[in-house]
C-alpha cells in the first residue's frame, strides 16, 4: 500500500496493535496444501461484502486466492456511543470524527475480495478519542 493513500493514513497503529499476518499466511498454506477447504477461506458473510463495495477503500493487491481483485480493505470501529454492531469507517472524514470522539475506541481493518468472498482480518487496533 502506498504510504500517502487514505488507507495508509487510516491504518495508524499504535500500543496494543494486533497485526494478523502470520495467521493469514498459515490460512492461505492451509488453502494450498488442502487441509483448509477454499470454501471455508472464503466466506465473507454478505454484509462484509456489501461493505467492501459500499464503504471500502480499494488497495492495489490482488485476492491471494482468485488473483482478482483488488482487495478492499473494511474498516469497522467500536466504542462508546456507536451501535454495537460497531461503525463502518469508509472515509478519512468518518475517521477524524470518531477520533474527536471521547472514549476509548477500537479498529478492526478486515481485508475482503469481493469476487471470491476471500476475507482475513488485517489488524485491529485501539485509538483514545480526544474528546
């Protein structure tokens, strides 16, 4: 991803970040190797994908299982005084607001193919509103 897109600037990390690449390479061993079935990696839930078409920002990588792509990446955001199904996070606008917020608040990035169904989450992280 390029460090001056939206999604870069979005994807600021901080203490208590969980990055989930080594679990999504062993998913896509798995996948390779035939012990994880391509229809069990790729079970987006049809939310997830309408959020990936809807309010998504499209990355540059193609789907490391169908070689479409690109990838959208969802971002989801839960904390104080957001439903609790937690708030889809489409634009940097969107971001700043909840970052005005007070609260503690959590991000969850979810990495999704549209085509295929293909989805991992990416990392989560938390953020302190500045109230």
């Amino acid at each position: 991803m390029e460090p001056n897109s939206a999604a870069a600037r979005l994807e600021t990390r901080g203490p208590g970040s969980v990055d989930y690449r080594l679990l999504r390479e062993a998913t896509l061993a798995g996948v390779r190797r035939g012990r994880i079935s391509r229809s069990d990696a790729c079970d987006a839930h049809p939310e997830l994908l309408r959020a990936a078409r809807s309010y998504s920002e499209a990355t540059e990588e193609p789907c490391p299982l169908c070689g479409a792509g690109p990838l959208a990446l969802v971002r989801y955001v839960f904390g104080p005084r957001l439903p609790a199904h937690g708030r889809c996070v489409a634009t940097t606008g969107d971001w700043e607001r909840i970052r005005r917020r007070k609260g503690d608040f959590t991000c969850y990035v979810v990495e999704v193919c549209s085509d295929c169904s293909w989805n991992h989450l990416r990392f989560r992280f938390g953020v302190l509103g500045t109230g």
